[in-house]
C-alpha cells in the first residue's frame, strides 16, 4: 500500500504538466484514502524516525534549489508523511506557482502537503502548517480566478491562528469578485478587529472603503477611508513608542518579558494571544529566522547569567558557614576541644591500671567481671583515640574546604563576568532587529497612509465633478 501511495502522489503532483484544474478535483480523495491505508500498514514497515525524514526533505530541497522540481517531486513520494513531506510540499508548490500559467499543479502540490500534514503527531505544529497551507492554496485559487475554490480553502483556516487576519482579508477579496460586497465587508470587519502588526489588517481597513464605494455609499466610503487613516495614525504612534522603549529597556525585555505580562484585565480580550499589540508584534518579529536565533541566544544567555548568579550566592553562603566553623574550633567553643578528649583517656588510662591492681586478689566471679570492665574502657579508648584524631584534623579539613570554597567563587565570577559580556553584545544585536523591524512596520504603514489618502482624494475629486455637473445641468 505505501508503494501504492508514493506511486499515486508521484503522479498527482511531477507528472500534472498537462493536466486541468477540473481533472485534479478527484486526486485528494484518492490521497486521502492512500494515507489511510498507509497509516494501517505502516507498523509492517520499518519505521527510521523524524531524524530520516528530515534529511530526505534536506535532499528535496536541495533538489529544488538546483532547479530539479520532478526530482524533489519523486523523494517527496518516497517520504513517509508528515511534517517534513508536508512541509517540502510546500515550497514545491511555491515553485509550481511562479513557473506555471496552470495552477493545477501547485493547487495539487497543497493538497498533498495538506493530506501529508495530517500525519504530524505535534498537534500545535500541525495546525500552524495546516493554517499556513490553506492560505496559501486561497491566495493561490484567488490569483487565478478561481473564487469559489478560495473562499473553500479559506473557510477552513482556524479563527485563533496567526494565518486568520490573512485569511479573512483574503476571503473578503474573493466574495467582492463575486459581487457579494456585503459578505466581503463582513469579513473585513472581523480582520479589522486584530492589531494591525497582522498581515492582511491593513489591507482589510482599506477594504472596507472600497466595499462601501463598490455598494454605491460614498459617503460611508469617505468616513471608511478617514477611520483607516486615523488606525494607521495612531499605530504609527504606537511603534515610535516601542522604538523608544527598545532603545531604552531593550528589545528581549520590550518584545519578549513585557509580552508575557498581560495584566489583571486580559480576560477582557477576546483572544488572549491573537488581540494584544504586543504579542501581535513579537509573533510578526519573531516570523524572522534571524530574530529566532538572535532571542534564542539572549534568553540562553540569560538564563545561563542567573544559574550562576544562584552559584555564587550558594557559595557565599557555603563560605560564611566554614568561616564560623573555623572561628568555633579556634575559640573552642564547640565542647572542650581537643584538651577534653585527652584528660577522658588519662582518667582512662588510670582506671585501668586501678583494675590490674583489683584483679591480682579477687576471686574467679570478679576477676570476670574486672575483665569485661577492661575490655569495655579499652574500647572507650580506642573511640577516644580516634576522636581525638578527627579533632586534631578538623580544622585542616575546613581551611582547606574554605580555599576550594573561595576558588570556585573566583572561578564563578570570571564565567559571570564572561556571560554577561556575551549577552549584553547579544541584546545589542536583537535590539538592532527589533529597531529595523519596526522601521519597516512603519514604513508599511506609511504605504498604507499613502494609500488610504489616495483613495480619499480619488472619492472628493469625484464627488467634485458630480456636483459640478449636477449644477451645470
């Protein structure tokens, strides 16, 4: 059964060059069902794990790279599915997109890796993947005309997903090329209520002025227009306000710790992660791989800098106990010391030599007794002795635990001081991410303000000429 699929899938997606979008409609439920059947049998097979998949999607993409799509299309075929088929499908059909007039084989190619997807034990990784390919399989269908297909697609991304400002726009786009402005401006009211860090926000603001200008309102089109520009005005205030507070507390404590606090009214939000400005523009920042590796590092190092800084004052405690230890065995004021411990083995000594005395003129019954009474003291002794022993060696023992004590303190503090170094160069170096980040959020929403003013002069021209003309008649 699993050649049976990797067969099937290597005909939907290398071998469609001449097939219609019409003719590719049965090919998921086919896949589909291959799947099921693979996952019944894939427990006679042999499974190799994530590390394979990983690199035969590696090798797929280093196909592709090269221009070999039909190659990286066949070891694709041969991958058991997943997350990583899932995800070299995805930028199959991204190829397929900016080569081929047809969509058909990038709509199959998403198709697949949706099928493929579905495979993917991470259930959270899962639906970001899934999301993320039913947008762009709408985005795809709406490029090519296909409106009914799109809004298919998009209708099935998740409400609570980074992809729903996106998809909302993008469904939106679709109804109004059916002529339903109605349902269009629908969508582009729920997309308005995320914060405009989301791709397709935007967009959906100046959707709204359009859908009421198609419907015939131009006066409730103006106010649109007019209710965008402030949005983009005060969100441009709000990102020179995060500037400003990345140049003066730092990105990793700006984007990522002040993210994490919402607040005693975050139950208030609609979304607790989706509707909060500051969490939108982390997720949006942290979409960058070098933002990733850049916060990974950071919050590595930080936590590295507060394990050492709990060594430290582990071992200041550790060396203010031995230096008390030390004073109360110098002082002898633990017992009586040393002195002590010999003056119960003199009195010993001289207990014994009371009992070899005794034991020259008793009788049998006592000369018994005197000898278990020996062999008792001499046992005392001993134990004496040894105790003795230790007490002379003790303070030996903490003066030398003492030196290793303040060497590893020596030593902590040389790491700290490293670490610390390290990451304050590392913070530098995501604050200059997050400071170009938002130069470029402002620059978009300049374009938008370009936009949305554009359109606001277009509608006052026209409504110019309509009154002129009214009056000329």
């Amino acid at each position: 059964m699993g050649l049976r699929l990797r067969a099937l899938l290597l005909v939907a997606v290398v071998g469609l060059g001449s097939t219609s979008a019409g003719a590719a409609s049965p090919l998921p439920e086919e896949i589909r069902t291959g799947l099921v059947s693979f996952r019944a049998a894939e427990g006679a097979g042999i499974h190799l794990g994530d590390a394979r998949q990983q690199a035969l999607y590696r090798k797929a993409e280093s196909a592709r790279a090269q221009g070999r799509t039909d190659d990286a299309g066949r070891i694709l075929a041969g991958m058991k599915e997943g997350y990583w088929s899932a995800l070299g499908y995805l930028n199959l059909a991204t190829d397929y997109a900016s080569t081929d007039l047809n969509p058909a084989r990038a709509l199959v190619a998403l198709r697949v890796a949706l099928a493929m997807a579905e495979g993917d034990p991470v259930a959270e990784r899962r639906a970001k993947l899934r999301n993320n390919l039913l947008v762009r399989a709408g985005y795809l269908a709406y490029q090519h005309g296909e409106f009914d297909k799109a809004i298919g697609f998009l209708e099935k991304v998740d409400l609570d997903s980074f992809s729903t400002p996106r998809a909302l726009y993008l469904h939106g786009l679709a109804l109004a090329e059916k002529g339903n402005h109605r349902a269009a401006m629908q969508s582009w009211h729920r997309a308005r209520k995320y914060p405009l860090a989301y791709p397709g926000v935007a967009d959906a603001w100046i959707g709204m002025g359009r859908g009421y200008d198609l419907s015939g309102y131009l006066g409730q089109s103006g106010e649109a227009y007019l209710a965008a520009n402030a949005a983009f005005e005060s969100e441009r205030v709000t990102l020179r306000k995060l500037s400003e507070k990345i140049g003066r507390d730092g990105a990793y404590k700006t984007l990522i710790l002040d993210a994490r606090d919402t607040g005693v009214d975050w139950f208030l939000a609609d979304s607790r992660t989706l509707t909060q400005p500051r969490m939108a523009y982390l997720l949006a920042f942290m979409k960058q791989p070098d933002a990733q590796h850049a916060a990974g590092r950071v919050a590595e190092l930080e936590a590295l800098r507060g394990q050492l800084e709990g060594f430290g004052r582990d071992l200041d405690v550790f060396q203010k106990a031995l230096e008390t230890a030390l004073r109360d065995v110098s002082s002898g004021s633990i017992g009586d010391g040393g002195d002590g411990i010999r003056r119960l083995i003199r009195e010993g000594e001289a207990l014994l030599e009371r009992i070899e005395r005794f034991s020259a003129g008793a009788g049998k019954e006592q000369a018994l007794r005197l000898r278990e009474l020996k062999t008792t003291i001499a046992d005392a002794r001993s134990r004496l002795d040894l105790l003795d022993q230790r007490a002379t060696i003790r303070p030996a023992v903490l003066e030398s635990l003492a030196e290793q004590a303040r060497a590893l303190q020596r030593r902590n503090e040389r790491l700290l001081s490293a670490v610390r170094e390290l990451s304050g160069k590392s913070a530098e170096a995501l604050d200059e991410l997050a400071l170009a980040f938002v130069r470029q959020q402002d620059q978009r929403l300049t374009y938008a303000l370009d936009k949305t003013e554009q359109q606001i002069a277009h509608l006052y021209e026209y409504l110019a000429l309509q009154n002129l003309g009214e009056n000329s008649q």
